[in-house]
C-alpha cells in the first residue's frame, strides 16, 4: 500500500509479503498496526 507520510508530506510504500494463512495474516496485520504507530509517533 501507498500512504503520504504525515511527518515529510511525501508518499511511502510498505510491500509485504506473507504466506496467506492464518498466521501469516495476523502477523501482517500486527506488522501494519506496529508501523502506523512508529509513522505516527
């Protein structure tokens, strides 16, 4: 996904790649929320 970082104002792409089962997913989705929080913090 491609998201404009707030900080600098330029776009940033996160690719990620996981097998897609359940832990995979989840692990994905943990990975997203811990990222949010650091662009955010």
């Amino acid at each position: 996904m491609t998201r404009p970082c707030p900080a600098s104002g330029y776009p940033f792409s996160i690719a990620l790649i996981t097998p897609l089962n359940g832990a995979g997913l989840r692990n994905t989705i943990k990975r997203i929320h811990e990222l949010r929080e650091a662009i955010a913090a």
